[in-house]
C-alpha cells in the first residue's frame, strides 16, 4: 500500500527502516484492542512513557524513544481510527521521510504516528525506536533497533 522510502547513507544508517521491520512483525496479522500512551518501568529506577498497541492476542507493542546526545526518535502524536480497528493489520508503511507512519488493513490506514526523528552525526550516536513486545504471561521480548 505503500512504497518503501529510501534515504541517503548521509540521512539513515538503517535504523528506521529496521524499526518499521521490527514493528510490522510485531503487528501484521492482529487487530488493535487498544493504543495509547503507557507508564512503565524503566532500567533507571524511574517510570518511563512509552506508546503501546495493545493487541487482540493479548500481546502489547511498546515504542520507547530512544536517542543519544543530537540523534533522537520520538513519538510526537498519534491518530486512531476506531473505524478500521476491527480489521487485520496488513503491514506498516511510512510517508514523508519516515515522519508518518501507516499501520493499516485493507480499508485503510487503522493508525497513524507521527514521528520525530533525527540520526545526529550518522554512524555516530544511537536514535530508533526501543520496540517491546510484552506477552500475554508478562515475559518481555525487548528488542532495541
């Protein structure tokens, strides 16, 4: 549904891309119970917001920012369509320099992030999403892209 954008190696190390991997896998194939910002605890001793898809296998998708020194990726806003949640997620695509992103079913887009996201000096500094995936017993898959 939509063509995967490429940037320049001076832009993107692969980090988005990855990101947009790593959370297609995680989605495609379920419908979406629930999204929204979440508190969880994070390695620091201290509660941390993170994004979460809840989904109808009962797993939840956590998106924390991530970033180091210049380089960053946050989540700034995010639209749900309560229309299209009853659909199977079909993939997730992005638009605009990986600034919106399309988790979407066959009628459409069913949610919407808008991302803000700079890689700083590529190469140099860590930035992407931190993608958790919870289970439904509470054992966590953290994946970092």
């Amino acid at each position: 549904m939509y063509t995967e954008e490429i940037l320049d190696d001076y832009e993107d190390d692969g980090t988005m891309p990855a990101n947009v991997t790593e959370l297609s896998q995680a989605v495609v194939g379920h419908k979406i119970i629930s999204a929204g910002n979440v508190e969880v605890p994070s390695g620091w001793g201290v509660d941390q917001t993170v994004f979460q898809i809840e989904l109808d296998n009962g797993k939840k998708v956590q998106l924390a920012p991530g970033g180091d020194c210049c380089a960053y990726t946050a989540l700034e806003q995010f639209l749900l369509h309560p229309d299209k949640v009853d659909h199977m997620i079909m993939g997730v695509g992005t638009t605009e320099e990986y600034t919106t992103w399309h988790i979407y079913a066959d009628w459409g887009d069913v949610l919407e992030l808008t991302v803000g996201w700079s890689a700083g000096n590529v190469g140099y500094y860590g930035y992407g999403f931190d993608i958790n995936v919870v289970d439904v017993d509470g054992d966590s898959n953290d994946t970092e892209i």
